[in-house]
C-alpha cells in the first residue's frame, strides 16, 4: 500500500511541479496576480487549464495571504470566500511557511483526498 501510495503522489507531484514551472511561475502571471487582475488571470490560463483537465487535473485555485479565494479556475464567478476553516494545509502553508514558493501535499477534503500543491 505504501509502494501505490508514493507512486501516486510522486505522479501528482511531477504534474503539479510541471505546471508551475511552465504555467504559474512566469513574470507575466505573477504580476497579473499581484495586481488582483482576476479576469486577466482567468482568460491568460484558460487554454492551458482546459489542457490540464484532460490529465485529471481538477482545479488550479489561487489564494490571497489572508486565504480568501481569489480565482477557481473551475468555478471563476465564486472567489472573495475565505478558506481558513475549509483548507487548514492552505492556512499554515500561506500563514507560517511564507518563504516557500509552493508546497505540495496529501490533504482530505469534504469529498475526496487530493494531491494539491500550494
């Protein structure tokens, strides 16, 4: 069980490790980011998301430092809702681990166990 349990977050891992560097980490996003340019953001990752889904991945959501939500990318009407209670990985993550660029992790959610990288 370990053997499939490390195989499968290993995989997630390269998966979330390629989009960001191909994807989130780039100048362009960032700074549309820091500018809470929301739609900008949204209509500059949208091709590429839509690309992603096809590999079973499900969201690309962005947080602000004080975990409120800032973009879905699965469901982009709905942000300005803060996570604190709903993503506790995403509260330390944002709150005390502010130094890393992101962080992936195994984290249970209301309906499913997800791979996510913060």
């Amino acid at each position: 069980m370990f053997l499939e349990y490390h195989t499968i977050y290993h995989n997630n891992q390269k998966m979330a490790d390629l989009i960001f560097e191909t994807e989130i980490d780039k100048s362009q996003i960032i700074e549309l980011f820091k500018n809470r340019n929301r739609e900008k953001l949204y209509q500059h990752l949208l091709i590429n998301y839509k690309k992603f889904r096809s590999f079973s991945v499900r969201q690309l959501h962005f947080h602000l430092p004080n975990n409120d939500s800032f973009l879905r990318m699965h469901r982009p009407t709905k942000f300005s809702d803060n996570l604190s209670k709903a993503r506790l990985t995403v509260k330390y993550v944002l709150m005390v681990l502010k130094k890393a660029k992101y962080l992936t992790v195994l984290d249970l959610f209301i309906h499913s166990l997800m791979v996510q990288s913060i």
